[in-house]
C-alpha cells in the first residue's frame, strides 16, 4: 500500500445516490415503455402458453407436462432479463465510483460520511517474477487483478476478458 | 471471453441439429407416418436444451458487452431451423475478428 497523502479528500468522492423521480424518468423514455411493454406482453403470453400445456398435459398429453414447465421458466428469464437492463440503466446514470478508494486511515480527521465496504485483499507477491518469463497466464491473471483493482464493486463475472 | 463463447458454439450446435432432427425427421414421421416417437424425445430434449442455449447466450452477450436487441436477437436465432447455424458462425467470427492480441502487461506493485 502507498501511504495516503494528508490532503485526500474522501467526502467529494462518495457518490450522492440517485433521486427516485430522476430513476423512474430515465426509465420513460420512448425506448424503456417498448422494453416495458414487450416484457409484459411476452410474459403474459408464456404464461398463457404455460396454461395452454397445462390444459392439454391434463387432458392426456404426456408431453405436454414438461412444456407446462418450460413456458413459465421463460417468463421467468425475461423478466429477469428486463430487471437487469432496468439495473444497468440506473446504475449508468449514477456517478462511477472512484477510481481509488477511500483509505479509512487518511479519515482520521473528518469522519467518513460512508462506511467503505469491506473488500478483498489484494495480494502481491514479493518476489519478482523473472525477468523474461512469458507466462501467459500469469501475466492474464494479473491483468484480472488490475481490473479488479480499476473497478471496485465489480464482481468476478463481470470480467470482460 | 473465450470460455463462454466455446460454451455457446457448442450448445448452439447441439441445439441446431436436434431442431434440424426435429422439423425434417420427427415432424414428418408423425404427422405423414403416425409415428410420434421421434417428436416426443427429440421434442422434449430441444426444450430443454434451449434453455441451455439462452442461459449461454446470455451469459457470453454479458461478458462482451451485446446490446440488448443484438443478444435478443442471437437468441431468436436459435428457434429457427438453419439459421441457428447462421447465427453461430456470425457471432464466433464477430468476436474472434475484433480480438486483441493478448500482450502481457506488468502489474504495479
């Protein structure tokens, strides 16, 4: 870790969370009330395709048991996919965290006004690679690293590489 | 990136041949032949194996950053018989053509 310098500034870097009326018209727009529209109108119609098999399994149909399952799991995967672009949306419009975070020891004198998350060590290892060494998976493994560390709050599976 | 586009070309491809399998044999047998055999298996697997299909499109338009009617749009590629194979050599050429060379870069620290 590089010591902190004295004049950090950690309150001006705490994201202001976005106001409720600013998230809902970003969310209609032209564009969203399609998304939203469409999301209805495909779940509503996977779930009256889920009932359709429903009817015909209980009329007979053997086969039909496992479409009665396989209709409302769609439904389910496109309101899943309709909340997550709705996440996204949001979480675009709001400031991006910084780059560096905020070291609890540089608070000393103001307190912070947010609680950092507690976060993953990150380890470095002390012994310098060998000069020369090409070893391809270390060297993405370390880019993993860097990533990490440029993108605090990000998870795992959203490494793009 | 990689991982996740091998995993989609290979459901894509097992998807692809059970609706080909589907349409041009288990269609035909059972409503020319009255044989209903083939649709009942084939059918029910395809089914399953769709959502497979979905769950790694999913999975890799996340990791490469698709615009949602790009993704949906892969995704409907897989209903239709032929076009599912179209759709996998569109997307592994998109992505293996704008790839960067992987060069090694130091880590600070």
């Amino acid at each position: 870790m590089t010591p902190n310098p004295p004049h950090y500034d950690t309150v001006s870097e705490t994201p202001r969370p976005p106001g409720t009326l600013d998230a809902m018209k970003r969310l209609w727009t032209p564009a969203w009330i399609a998304r939203h529209v469409a999301m209805v109108v495909l779940v509503v119609g996977f779930l009256g395709l889920g009932w359709w098999q429903v009817t015909r399994a209980a009329g007979g149909n053997a086969l039909s048991y496992g479409y009665a399952i396989e209709w409302p799991v769609f439904a389910g995967f496109v309101v899943f996919v309709w909340w997550r672009e709705v996440r996204h949306t949001l979480r675009k419009g709001s400031p991006e965290p910084p780059a560096t975070p905020a070291p609890p020891a540089a608070a000393g004198s103001a307190p912070p006004t947010r609680t950092p998350g507690v976060r993953r060590p990150v380890r470095v290892t002390r012994r310098p690679a060998a000069a020369g060494a090409d070893d391809g998976d270390l060297a993405d493994y370390n880019r993993y690293l860097s990533w990490l560390n440029a993108n605090p709050g990000a998870r795992p599976g959203d490494y793009p590489g | 990136m990689g991982g996740a586009l091998t995993r989609y070309r290979v459901i894509a491809w097992i998807v692809g041949v059970a609706l080909v399998v589907l349409v041009l044999i288990g269609m035909p047998l059972k409503y020319l032949f009255d044989s209903p055999t083939v649709v009942a298996v084939v059918g029910t697997a395809h089914g399953w194996l769709y959502m497979l299909y979905l769950a790694a499109t999913f999975d890799l338009s996340r990791r490469v950053n698709w615009p949602l009617q790009r993704m949906l749009l892969v995704m409907l590629a897989g209903t239709v018989p032929f076009v599912s194979f179209y759709a996998e050599r569109r997307v592994s050429r998109w992505l293996t053509a704008g790839r960067q060379p992987r060069t090694p870069e130091p880590v600070a620290g």
